[in-house]
C-alpha cells in the first residue's frame, strides 16, 4: 500500500502544477484567474491571453495527466518497491485520478486551479488512447449544435463511461470507477458554466457553432 499512497500523492503535486500560473509567471506574473471567467483553464487563457499562451498551458495541462497516468505508476522507488498485492490498473487510474484533483484544487495555488478538461485528455491518452474518441465527437457535435464549449466538454466526459460500458465487454471497473468519477468531478466543476448558460449569458464559440440561427 505504501508504493499506491506515495505515488497517487506525488500524482497530485504534479497535477497541481497549473499550466495558466507557470505560463503566467514567466510572462511576467500574469495571473488568469484575475481575468475573464476567472478560471485558470486553457479556455480562459486563450480569451485573456491568446493562443501562443494558451498552447503552452495546454501542452503543461495535458502533459502531466500522460506523466501521471502512464509514467508514474511504473516508475521504480527505491523506497516504495512495487507492491504484488496492488492492481496495476488501480493504481493507474488512482494516480490519473489524483492529477486531476491536483489541477483542480492545486495544493501549490491556494487549490484555486483549472477545471479538470485538459488534464483529463491528457490522463485518458496515457490509460487509453481511444478514449479520446467519443470525447472529441461528443465535444465538437455539442460545440456545433449549441456553441458552449463548457456544455461540450460535460457532455464528452459523461460519455465515457458509456463508451467504457458498451465497447469492453466486461468493463473493466477501475476504468469504470476513473471514467464515472472524473464526469461527476467535470460537470461539478462547469457548475458556473451552468448558472451562466441558464441566465442566457454564456460565451459561445462562434466560429465552432454550425447551426447557429
């Protein structure tokens, strides 16, 4: 249990690594979560700060969700040798899951931080690449139909699990516990996208939205 522990926390510190903040520092101590929608996402910072900005906090965001998930849990600690008794794929999921909350209550940043979206790429590209499938189809079906992009990335993480569910056959339960709780996580933390979208003044992504009227 000591190598699940040790690794799911250094998961976490290294989710909590904010792309926007180390973006912003070296910029000359911009802080994002100042600005716009005050979140500290990729999305607030291609409004705020354009998309040379934006592509460097993505690359961070989605970088260590790959780190957390597909290098860290076979990494060999000297003082937490591998334990036989602990599922590889519990202990994949456990430290993705862990990068995740780490970007969104970053220990390092007063656990204001991100909304999860590009981590949670980033954690499903080093458990499973084609998960990143049904999330990019759901993402820009939703993105043409409506034009919110926070409407689009609940409804691509709620999907996974479905995915999970009728395309492995048994699913597989710790990818369907990672896929279950990382939607409810999203969706809880797109909660002010919800209130917005409610009140009639969510920003929407003009240049994705098709079928606008």
């Amino acid at each position: 249990m000591l190598e699940l522990g040790l690794k799911t926390l250094i998961a976490y510190l290294l989710g909590s690594i904010i792309g926007s903040l180390v973006v912003g520092r070296l910029r000359g101590g911009v802080d994002i979560r100042k600005v716009g929608s005050g979140n500290a996402g990729g999305t607030n910072a291609l409004r705020t700060q354009g998309k040379l900005f934006a592509l460097w906090v993505i690359v961070i965001d989605i970088g260590k969700g790959v780190l957390a998930a597909a290098v860290l849990p076979g990494l060999h600690l000297p003082f937490a040798p591998p334990d036989p008794l602990v599922s590889r794929d519990w202990l994949a999921v456990s430290c993705a899951a862990a990068a995740i909350l780490g970007h969104v209550y970053p220990v390092w940043y007063e656990f204001r931080g991100g909304k999860g979206a590009a981590t949670l790429i980033g954690t499903l590209l080093g458990l499973q690449p084609m998960l990143l499938v049904p999330v990019f189809a759901v993402w820009l079906i939703t993105v043409a139909l409506t034009g919110y992009v926070g409407l689009a990335t609940m409804c691509a993480s709620a999907a996974l699990p479905v995915y999970v569910c009728l395309t492995q056959v048994p699913p597989p339960m710790p990818l369907v516990t990672f896929t279950v709780g990382v939607a409810l996580l999203v969706i809880f933390t797109h909660r002010s996208n919800v209130a917005r979208m409610l009140r009639g003044n969510e920003n929407r992504a003009e240049r994705l939205w098709l079928l606008r009227r």
